[in-house]
C-alpha cells in the first residue's frame, strides 16, 4: 500500500464525517508522539492532541487515545487531553485476574527477570494485566536471539503481541481490537476512525468494519484502508476532519 494522496485522505474523511455518530480513536507512540530511549520524555505533538481535544467537543464525536502504556504512564506523558478519553494497556485495565491468571503473571514475571539477566539495555515493564521486554536500547547483534527466546515463553494462557522494539506478555485476552469494538456498541457509534503505527494496532484494524477508516502512520503491512507517511500528516488528517465535522456537525 502506498501513501495515500491528498485527495484519497479527503473522500476517506468526507465519508465518515457525514455519519450521525463517530468514534475517533488513535494510538498515541508513534501516532500523536515521537520515540525515544526515554519512555518518560518523548516528543509529544500538541497539535494533534488538540485536534482530538476539539473533535471531542464537537456533536455526536467522540475521541480516544488507546495505548499499549499503562494509563498512569499515558496520563504523565499525554499532558492535558481535555475530555479525551485516556486507555490504557490496550483497554485492559480494571479487570481483575483470577487466581490462576496472577500465578501465571508471576510466574512469567520471574522467566522474564531471567531471560534478561546481564543484558545490558533490556528490561521489563510491568503493567496491570502485562509485562513487556524492551530492548531498544540492547546491541543490534543481540535483538533476534532475545527476541527468539522471549517467545519460546509463550504458554497456554499466556498472549504475546509483538511491537517495535517490544515483546509483549498478557494473561488476559484483550486487545486494541476488543476495545474499539466494546467502545462501538457502548457509543453507537456509526463510524469508527482508527489511527495507529505498529503491530499491536493492526488488532485495532481487524476490528474495523467497511463502514470505518483504519490509517496506519508509516511503514508495515497492514489492514488499515489509508497509509500516511509520519506525525505531521496525523496531524494534517485531524485538523481536516475536525473541520469537516463541524461543518457537518457544528458542536
């Protein structure tokens, strides 16, 4: 798939600007912010987030950011989101873990621990329902034997989804995907606009039906029905659909 041209981007916007009720949901690294080797310090694009902040505002729209970091992390780097909805750990937190599923996590907390034991650069983020191995900041040459071995610990019960420069580990069984689509029915949402940049959103495409518009943000396969090239064209598709909506939609 190849980047789409100004034209494709405004006939997809036109279409799901024109619905009764829509859902506007992104991804937040790599969508509405930049990467860094500090989790806690990367280049956020306000533009964007206002932009979200503004369709939120708007009647009969709804706006989301669904991440992979855990909701405590997003509320710190995200900044002032206004009444953006802010999801964490892919929507999966709040559910509490049987007792078998916290002995699972435990025992997989300890086999991570492990596995990166001496590896300078690598270490495991602990979230509610998750741990994740990343090693964006392990030697080149060691990636695929870690990433291999990291793998090999994937048991019944155990989800794995792989990202840029991650590994991970759930005992539960949700996803970007069965997010959008619990979000859908709750809003009655006509349409769903779904933006995102890595392998863990493609769930998210998957869960998208003809009448949404999935966009990935640079390169990869994907489901998605448009392909922009960077931050700064997320930027340009919000600003262009937040107008539209008001057109259709004045709030």
């Amino acid at each position: 798939m190849t980047y789409a041209s100004a034209a494709d981007i405004t006939s997809a916007l036109s279409r799901v600007a024109a619905v009764q009720t829509l859902l506007v949901v992104s991804d937040f690294d790599g969508t509405l912010a930049g990467f860094s080797t500090e989790a806690l310090n990367v280049p956020v694009n306000r533009e964007s987030i206002n932009a979200l902040m503004e369709l939120g505002t708007v009647a009969g729209t709804h706006s989301a950011i669904l991440s992979g970091r855990h909701l405590a992390g997003l509320q710190q780097v995200a900044g002032e989101v206004g009444g953006i909805q802010l999801v964490g750990s892919h929507g999966a937190e709040g559910i509490e873990l049987t007792d078998s599923q916290a002995a699972l996590l435990d025992s997989l907390t300890a086999e991570l621990d492990a596995l990166i034991d001496g590896i300078d650069g690598a270490f495991i983020e602990h979230k509610p329902v998750h741990r994740v191995l990343h090693y964006r900041k392990v030697s080149p040459e060691l990636h695929d034997d870690l990433v291999a071995r990291a793998r090999s610990l994937e048991a019944e019960g155990v989800h794995v989804t792989h990202g840029k420069c991650i590994e991970e580990f759930s005992v539960v069984d949700v996803t970007k995907g069965t997010w959008i689509s619990q979000a859908r029915d709750r809003y009655n949402a006509d349409a769903v606009v779904f933006l995102g940049d890595d392998f863990t959103d493609e769930n998210g495409m998957r869960a998208l039906g003809p009448n949404d518009l999935g966009v990935r943000v640079g390169e990869g396969e994907t489901l998605a029905h448009l392909r922009v090239p960077d931050l700064e064209a997320v930027e340009a598709l919000l600003k262009e659909l937040l107008q539209m909506r008001r057109t259709v939609l004045p709030a």
